[in-house]
C-alpha cells in the first residue's frame, strides 16, 4: 500500500510498524515519491508478514487533514493557525502564569506508549525539571500497568515477555487469557500455529476459533477462574514441588485461599463448566513445554493485577516460569508500551524502572539530570486520577498531551470531557487533528514515524531502531525540538534537553546503567549492525533474551506467590441494565481510531462503530442486525450500528472503542479503578440495549 510521499524521499530504509508493540520489521521505499512498505523476510518476529494496518501505514504520513502549521485558540474559540514561536511562547507564557499563581503541580503531562524511548525520556525530565511537577503519567495506565504491577510483585521485574516470542513456536499448549491476537497481532499467530491455544474469552474471536479449547467466562471473573486452575492443579496432584520449594515462596498462605476454589464453586462464578477447567489444567501441566500469557481482557478490570497474579500463581505451581521452553508473560500492547513504561514518563517512576521514592535512584538520576536530588519531585497521581481532578481544588489546571488521545480513550468519556473543559490550558502535540487536539487551546504538530530517528522497545523486551525515509513536511517539528523549544522558554539550559534522539539515547544509557531495566550496554551502532538486543544490557553485554533461567529478580532469587482472592466486577447487571458490556479491539483500527480512521483503506473495512450481539440478545431488545442502537449505562450511551453474533454469550455484548463522538464506547464504561495500579475497569460494566431512531450514527 501506498500514499504520496510528501517530501524528497532516502534510500530504501529499514524501520518498524508505527503501531502495535509486536513491532514488525518493515522495509520503506519511495519509488516515484510514493512510499511503499514492505515486510522484511528477514525479521525473525514477523517473517515477511504484516497485518492491514501495517501494510497501509503509509498512507497517514500525506493525510489529507495532517496537522503541518501550530493552531492557536482565537478569543472567538476557533482554533486558528499560527506560527511556531507565537504557539511556544504563548505556551510557555500561561504555563509560567499558573505555574507562578498555583505552584508547579497545577502543570500536568499525559504521555503515551507510542513514543519512542527518547521522546518518553525527555518527556519525563522535562515534565519533572522544566515544569517541577509530579504530575505525569501516560497512556500506558491503561494499558499495561496491571500486568506491571503483578509481574514486578511475582518475578522481581516486569518485562512484559521474559522470552523471545519466536520460542511460542516451540510450545505444546500456550494458554491465552484475555488476549485475541489473531486481530491484535496477526503475524504472531504464526508462532502459535504448532501449539494447542487454550483461549479464555468470554467471546468466540478469530483466536479463539483456531483454539483447542476455549473457555468463555462471564466478563469480570477471571480472577475465580484462575484460582480454580491452580485449585485444580493442586488437588490433582500437578503441583510441581521441587520447583515450588526451590524457587518460589508464598505457596502455602496462597493455596489456604486458593484452596476454597473447587470447580464447582468456580463454576457458578464464572459460567465455565468444571469439565472443561479440568480439561484446561490437563493440557497446561500434561505438557512438557507450555506457556501462559494475559492480555488486555484479563487485566483492564477493578481487580486487574490481582488477576494476572492469579495466572501467574498457576505458572508458578506448574513450574514453567524461567524454564527453557516455557514460562509466564503480558502482551504488551502499544508500539512502545515496553519502553514507554520504563523511560519515565509514569507517574512513580524514574528511567531504567528507578523508583521516585528510592534515595539513590533518586540521586542516581539527579547527577545524570545536574540537579540535586530534592530539586525531584515525588510520585503523582496515575493517568485516570490525574485526568478526574482536573478542576477540583489543588487539582490541575494545564495539561500538556504527547501520544495519547483522552477524549477518547479514557473510561467514562462524558465526565472526561467535562473535565477537560475545565482546564485552564490544554496543549496538545500530534500529527492528526485527534479529538483532544481539536479540542486544545494549542496544537503543535509533530513529526511521524518514518521522518524520524529513535528506538522502540518491543513487546519481547528488544530494542529495536526507528529510522527516517523521509524528510518532514514544511511546517512540523519533532517532538524532541518541541521540548527543547518550550524548556527554554521556561528558563531550563538548552543543553539539557537534546534534540538528536542519539544524543538523548546515550543519556537513557547513564541514566539507566545499573537500574532493572539496564540499556547502557545498548547503542545505535549496535543496533545498526543488527545485533538483537534485550534488556537487561550492562555496558559489554550481550542483552538478556531469556530472564530468570537462574534466579527471579527479587533479592534472594525466588518468585513470588500472591495470595489474591477473587471479588466482584465494580457494577454488575440489574433490571435496569441487564446485560455486561465488554469493550476491545478489531483488526483493522488502532487504538482511539486517531490514526487509523484517517486511512481509507482501514476506514472503508471497518466505517461505523458496532455492538457485537448474540441474536437471542438482540431479539429480546427488539433488535436485528443492521439496525442503529444505543448502548446504555448508567455512565451514558454508545450510539452503535447492531452486528448479530452467535459468538457471543448471550448475556454479554462487545463494543470496540475505536470510534469518536456518539460512537464512543467510553461512553458507558466505568472508571472504577484497580486499587494497585490505578487500571480503569475497560472490560466490564452493566448495560441495555435500546433501539435508535437515527440510521447512520
Ligand atoms: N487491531 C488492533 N491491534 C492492536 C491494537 C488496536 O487498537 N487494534 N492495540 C494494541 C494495544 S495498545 C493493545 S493493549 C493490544 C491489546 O490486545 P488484546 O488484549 O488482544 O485486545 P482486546 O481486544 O482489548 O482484548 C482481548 C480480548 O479480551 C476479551 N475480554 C473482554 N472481557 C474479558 C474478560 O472479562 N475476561 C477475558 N478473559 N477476556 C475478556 C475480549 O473479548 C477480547 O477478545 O492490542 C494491540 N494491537
Ligand atoms: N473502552 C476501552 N478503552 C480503552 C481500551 C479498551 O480496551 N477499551 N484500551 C486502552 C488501551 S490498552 C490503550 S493503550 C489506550 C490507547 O489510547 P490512546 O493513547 O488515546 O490511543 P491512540 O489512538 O494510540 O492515541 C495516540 C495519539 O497520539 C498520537 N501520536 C502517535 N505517535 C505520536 C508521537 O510520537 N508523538 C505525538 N506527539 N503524538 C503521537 C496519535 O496520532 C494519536 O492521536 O486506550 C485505552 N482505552
Ligand atoms: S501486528 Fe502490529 S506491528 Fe505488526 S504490522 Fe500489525 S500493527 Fe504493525
Ligand atoms: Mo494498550
């Protein structure tokens, strides 16, 4: 696929996917000033395949609507175009206003998973010096960090995959809750062709139709569900002992919980019938090579890591985590969802997965800065928390938005809205008109993938090299130059914040030389040479492709049991709203649909928002496929075209959240939050159907 490119093209250059943390290898040519891209053969993670967003990644760099001149509020509320310098200092003029009138934490940031590792590492030294404010975080709150969180408490360390995903191809059965690559991440499904799938989902997806054996909780009960693995896998003596004893420890206050999760107890809770958990704990333990994997459907919940810790005690009491040709792990989602969330853009961390409240990560990263320690402020709020006091007292009052699009994205979308509006300031950067932007008092368009330099963190813990086809069009900055730009404005030394992503990654080394996450044996020579590197990488090394084939990170080298006990979804169907909804993606969009609705390709394969309905269901409401409808919680509604679906269960519907406006699945979601990571509740909430008199939302 194709677009005009809109500058004098390079050579042929090898780069990665702009999306999804599977980060496929592309090759980008632009024969004639078009800009083609191609699969490169040679990519061990993809092998010459690429799903439909990646072979039409092209077409958004000439987006007719992309954003190439800044926009400036006008006193009539239109945003109006301006140039770069009058955008900035007016910027950095009411960002020193309010600064000045408020202290530095009425400033906040929201960042975003799709930024490459320097830019999230700028981000958050700017956001923490040249602001002073404890109050970042980013997109990644809801998205990886209840996986985080549990897989830190378990092994010590949180990468997402401690293996790379080429071992997949190996396995006998890979178990799979909440995940539904086979349109998240279609080429990783070709490492899942030789291992039986066991998929639990509440919905029968494209995954789960290639499983063999799929198991369809009601929404918001995994946590019950994987307690009863491990219930069953201890009582029909599948607990492997020796490993238990010589690598773990919590096993026995774990089991006196889990111990009171016989199958038909979870049965009732979570719908799956005894048979087939039997059937499912047969499988993972009768295998001599077998993984288990959580993604966005078992973790975006109330309870989120205490679910994942859940499945992460059933790994455990098979032995599979840190075993050649087994183990544990998280589908990180976004193109930078790894990285993202160790640079130092979230809210209580420091690059490399220092801890804002540790004293010498803390002094650590002060001398790599040239500040003193104090001059660090403390841990702030996460994304939802953050986003939710905004206009409250002592809460926000300007927000400053990289790689992330809100008014979309973030549960309970209509109260989000209001409290967006009651910034004072809100400035966004990106390369589309999203609905944040268009809803900003300024908006500086930036540079995209393939007119830029960086790294990305890829789901497998590698790091992997971004590199430029083309030059920007007239009128863009990159990000990188933005931060600079306004740091000066705000009175910081120019120096401190490079603009060179090269540059700023020899600073990622020092910074984070030593930390958990260790790139300072990684650098873009390196990488350019095409050496596959894994962090950890001390200076010398050769990375670490495979964690914990020793000892598990915590300080005496043993994995963590977690004695969780399952409770219940935040809201649960009534009379009112007798149905659970439950939200995620398709194949052919990304994210908040910012990026992907702007490809026509993508757009004409998937035009209008839906609600996937069982035809029982929808008979009941008086509804039947095609029809318009409305999707409504006690929060607000979704106005959604009806797609029947005997795949679903009959007591729960799905809404992907791609689509803007009245199509906004975040319209009716709950933003009750997990206590311990601070993840919105994505994946279940009570709701109705009701009929729609308008024929196209
Ligand atoms: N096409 C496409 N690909 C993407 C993205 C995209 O937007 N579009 N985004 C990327 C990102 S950032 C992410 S995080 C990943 C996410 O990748 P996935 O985790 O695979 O995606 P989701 O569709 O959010 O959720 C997976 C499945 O969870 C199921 N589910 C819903 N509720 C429950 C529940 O209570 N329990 C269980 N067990 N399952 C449940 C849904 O039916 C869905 O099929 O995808 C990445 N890849
Ligand atoms: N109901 C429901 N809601 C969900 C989810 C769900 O499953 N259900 N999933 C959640 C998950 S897992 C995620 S990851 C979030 C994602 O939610 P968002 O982060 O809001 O989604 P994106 O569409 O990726 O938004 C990224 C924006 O940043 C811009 N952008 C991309 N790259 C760059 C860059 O390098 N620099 C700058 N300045 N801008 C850039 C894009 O154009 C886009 O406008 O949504 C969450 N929301
Ligand atoms: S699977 Fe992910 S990285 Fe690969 S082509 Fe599709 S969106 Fe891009
Ligand atoms: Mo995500």
């Amino acid at each position: 696929m194709s677009a005009a490119a809109p500058h004098a093209p390079r050579a042929r250059t090898a780069t990665h996917c702009p999306y999804c943390a599977l980060q496929c290898a592309t090759l980008l040519s632009a024969p004639g000033g078009t800009v083609t891209v191609e699969p490169d053969p040679a990519f061990p993670v993809n092998r010459g395949s690429l799903c439909q967003k990646g072979w039409t990644a092209a077409a958004l760099l000439a987006a007719p609507d992309r954003l190439t001149t800044p926009l400036l509020r006008d006193p009539a509320g239109r945003l109006a175009p301006t140039d770069w310098n009058r955008a900035l200092d007016h910027t950095a003029e009411r960002l020193r206003a309010l600064r000045a009138a408020h202290g530095p934490d009425a400033v906040a940031v929201l960042g975003g998973g799709g930024l490459t590792n320097e830019k999230a590492y700028l981000l958050g030294k700017f956001a923490r010096l040249a602001l002073g404010t404890s109050r970042i975080d980013y997109n990644g709150r809801f998205c990886m960090a209840a996986a985080a969180v549990a897989q830190r408490a378990a092994f010590g360390v949180d990468r997402g995959l401690p293996f790379p995903v080429t071992d997949l191809a190996a396995a006998e059965v890979v178990l799979l809750a909440g995940a539904n690559p086979a349109e998240t991440m279609p080429p990783l499904m070709r490492h899942l062709e030789r291992p039986d799938l066991i998929v639990i989902d509440p919905r029968r997806t494209r995954t789960a139709a290639t499983a063999a054996l799929h198991l369809r909780p009601v929404p918001g009960t995994d946590l019950a569900l994987a307690l009863g693995l491990l219930h069953l896998a201890v009582s029909e003596g599948m607990l492997d002992k020796t490993y238990v004893a010589e690598r773990t420890t919590g096993f026995d206050e774990t089991w006196a919980r889990a111990g009171a999760w016989w199958p038909e107890r979870v049965e009732s809770v979570t719908g799956v019938p005894a048979a087939e958990l039997r059937a499912a704990v047969r499988m993972l333990a009768g295998a001599s090579r077998a993984y288990v994997l959580t993604g966005r459907g078992a973790e975006q919940h109330s309870k989120g890591s205490d679910t994942v810790a859940a499945f992460a005690n059933l790994a455990l009491a098979l032995g599979l985590p840190g075993r050649p040709g087994r183990g544990f792990g998280t589908l990180t989602g976004q193109g930078n969802g790894q990285g993202g969330r160790e640079m130092g853009q979230k809210a209580d961390q420091l690059p490399g997965y220092r801890s804002l409240e540790d004293p010498a990560d803390r002094a650590h990263i002060a001398a790599v800065w040239g500040v003193a320690p104090h001059a660090l402020p403390g841990p702030g709020p996460g994304a939802h928390e953050l986003l939710d006091s905004i206009g409250s007292p002592g809460g926000p009052r300007a927000l400053l938005v990289a790689g992330c699009n809100p008014l979309v994205s973030a549960p309970d979308s209509g109260r989000v809205a209001e409290r967006l509006a009651a910034l004072e300031l809100l400035v966004v950067a990106d390369f589309v008109p999203s609905e944040t932007a268009m809803a900003a008092d300024v908006v500086l368009p930036v540079t995209q993938w393939a007119e830029e330099e960086g790294t990305l963190t890829s789901l497998e813990g590698r790091v992997l090299r971004r590199r430029r086809l083309l030059d920007p069009p007239a009128g863009v900055l990159p990000d990188l130059e933005v931060l600079r730009e306004l740091a000066v404005r705000l009175g910081e030394p120019a120096g401190r914040y490079p603009a060179d992503p090269r540059t700023v990654f020899e600073e990622i080394r020092e910074a984070t030389r030593g930390a958990p996450a260790d790139y300072s044996g990684i650098d873009y020579a390196r990488l350019d040479a095409g050496e596959a590197l894994y962090w950890p990488c001390p200076e010398g090394g050769g990375g670490t492709p495979r964690l914990f084939l020793d000892r598990f990170a915590h300080p005496d080298g043993r994995a963590r049991f977690a004695p969780v006990e399952h409770r219940e979804a935040a809201e649960r169907p009534d009379r009112d709203h007798p149905l659970y909804a439950t939200t995620g993606r398709i194949l052919a969009h990304y994210q908040s649909g910012a990026q992907t609705r702007r490809v026509e390709e993508l757009l004409r394969a998937a035009p209008e928002p839906f609600v996937l309905v069982h035809p029982d269901t929808a008979a009941r409401a008086g509804l039947a496929d095609g029809q318009s409808a409305r999707v409504v919680s006690a929060r607000g509604g979704a106005l959604v075209r009806v797609r029947c679906d005997p795949g679903l269960r009959t007591d729960t519907v799905f809404v992907p959240f791609h689509f803007p406006a009245a199509g906004r699945a975040n319209l009716f979601t709950h933003a009750a939050l997990d206590p311990r990571s601070g993840m919105p509740e994505f994946k279940v909430c009570a709701v109705r159907l009701e009929a729609a008199p308008c024929p196209r939302p």
